[in-house]
C-alpha cells in the first residue's frame, strides 16, 4: 500500500478536532506525511442576512484562531510531524473539500462534532457534509 503524503486535518479547537490531533498521531503513515492542520472562519452565514462584521471582531476572532491553530501545530512537531498551519474563510466543509483538493490531500480527518452544535442540527454537520459530498476519503473521529 502507497504512502499518505498529504492529510488534511479539520480543526476548530473543540475536543473532538482535538480528539482527532490525538487519533492521528496513532496513524503510522501519518508521521511521514504531510499535515495540513486547517482552521476555517466562518462568516457566511452573516453575510448572506447582509450583517457587517466590525473589523475588531473579525481580528479578535482570526487572531484567536491563529492562537489555537499555532499551539495544535506546535503540539504535532514536537512528537516530529510535518505541519502546515492553514486558516481558510468560508463554509467549513466546502472550504476543507476545496483546500484538500487543490492540495492533492489523500484523506481529511475531521471530529465528529465542531464548535457549532445548534448550526449543525439546522444544516447538517461539517463532518456529515464531508463524508457525503467529498471525493477525498474522509475519517471521521469521535471523542473518546
């Protein structure tokens, strides 16, 4: 069997993205492989109701991001994988399915459930949305 080279991570800082850092780091080819740890900051909803995000909330909320992003990549070199920290704007699952694509990624993992519990009963969750529409293979990973 071939290799993993690219693994495209969905993280948002919940426990199950983390629990997803954590089955990872289980995963032998994934030490060879590169990670590409994605955050995505999803304003779309807002914007489709024509809400303006103050510039101040949308630094604060990127800059914590970046903040949570760095400390999860830091936490996967220092056991030796090879991590790229990315933060994409947009739907989460189509920004991860777009990202992972352009990217040439062999799998997404991704937590079963994200931050957004209440969105996602209304529209489907972010890893539902992925195990259906991505061409990528998808592992989804639940909290233990």
């Amino acid at each position: 069997m071939r290799m993993l080279r690219r693994i495209v991570i969905g993280f948002d800082g919940s426990e199950n993205s983390k629990a997803a850092i954590s089955f990872i780091k289980k995963i032998d080819d994934a030490k060879g492989a590169e990670l590409h740890l994605v955050m995505v900051i999803d304003f779309t909803s807002l914007y489709s109701y024509g809400v303006d995000i103050p510039e101040t909330v949308y630094t604060n909320i990127r800059s914590h991001s970046e903040e949570q992003l760095t400390a999860a990549s830091n936490d996967l070199r220092s056991e030796g994988f090879n991590v790229k920290p990315v933060i994409l704007e947009g739907s989460p699952a189509d920004a991860i399915m777009e990202y992972a694509t352009k990217i040439g990624a062999e799998l997404i993992v991704v937590g079963s459930r994200g931050l957004s519990t209440f969105k996602s009963i209304l529209l489907g969750s972010v890893s539902a949305k992925l195990v259906h529409e991505s061409k990528i293979p998808v592992l989804v990973v639940k909290k233990a």
